[in-house]
C-alpha cells in the first residue's frame, strides 16, 4: 500500500484497522513503512508498560484492612466491610496473626495497614496472639515480612494501644523492627 501525500503530511494506512497515521513536518516529508510503523508501535508499548507503574502485573491497593475475630464490634465490622475484596478477617488458628496477614497480603502493594482489634495500653490482642513488649523482639522476623508488604503506615484501630509507658515502649519497637509509622485512629471509620 502506497504513502498518500498531503501538504507536508504523510498519511499511511495500516492493513486492516483502516486508521490514518499521521506525521506532520514543516521541513521534510516523512514516508513510513510498514516495519517503521510496528517499530514505533512497539517502542511506545515498551516506553508504557516501563514508566506507568513500578510493576504493572501485581495488585495494587491503597489500604488493606485486617479484623481479628475478637475485636470490639467484629460483626458489625464484618458486615460493613464484607463485600470488599482488601479485607481479611483472622482466625485463632495457626499460625498467628501477624503470618496470617502477612500472607494475606501475598503479591499485593499496600500503603496503609488498617487493624481493627482488641488492645490494652501496651498490648495489641490478636485471637491467636498478643503482641507486647515481652514478646514484641521475638515477633521481629514476621514484622519484618509485614513491614515489607506495607509502603506507608499500620494503622491500629484503638484509643489505649500506644498509651502509657508499655504502649510507647510497644510503639517504638514496632516501628523499629518494621520501619513503619504505626499510628492510632479511634472508632469504626
């Protein structure tokens, strides 16, 4: 199939698709050729899948949101939330919640990490485990896989959590081991 030119422009038609590629220039006609044009085609494809995101092929989701079983208000959590698919809702079964998360997030870029589960000043109280001071050092490799997963920040769903002594002490050594901002936010919402 022949170039058609127009006043400086070159209009080529590609086979089957009946649309008009157009190349416009002042100082020098432009003729492309089939090849030319797969060439450009492909480029831009490449130059797209490249600069629109850091990994086009995996899930992206701005917040996740984790409900243990025994949290304050779970069934109205569970309802309000149920037709999400970023929500996951733990167990007391094996293995504990921090893996159970952390593999619920499994190929997924989270920015915030939003918990709704029972506390005490210095204590988050999973079903199938408390994180505490005392124990908070031996969680440190599954918080690091946790702190992997989370790009900005964990989210605890709790007035007391962070207060007092322990709960500074736990706040610290959270954000420690992870490298995250782990913050409070009272309420269901």
């Amino acid at each position: 199939m022949q170039p058609v030119y127009h006043r400086y422009t070159v209009v080529y038609v590609i086979p089957h698709s009946y649309l008009p590629v157009r190349f416009k220039s002042t100082y020098f006609k432009i003729v492309l050729t089939k090849p030319m044009i797969m060439k450009i085609l492909n480029l831009t494809l490449l130059a797209v899948l490249t600069f629109a995101g850091a990994n086009v092929f995996s899930q992206s989701n701005s917040v996740f949101i984790v409900i243990d079983e025994i949290a304050e208000n779970f069934l109205q959590l569970k309802s309000e939330y149920s037709d999400q698919s970023n929500v996951y809702v733990t167990d007391g079964i094996s293995p504990n919640a921090v893996m159970q998360i952390s593999n619920s997030m499994e190929d997924l870029q989270i920015d915030e990490l939003h918990i709704y589960v029972s506390t005490k000043p210095g204590a988050i109280v999973f079903n199938s485990i408390a994180i505490t001071t005392d124990n908070v050092n031996d969680l440190s490799v599954e918080l690091k896989a946790l702190g992997e997963k989370v790009a900005n920040k964990v989210v605890i769903h709790s007035e007391v959590v962070f207060t007092g002594n322990a709960g500074i002490q736990l706040k610290q050594s959270l954000e420690d081991i992870t490298g995250l901002v782990f913050t409070t936010q009272n309420g269901i919402n």
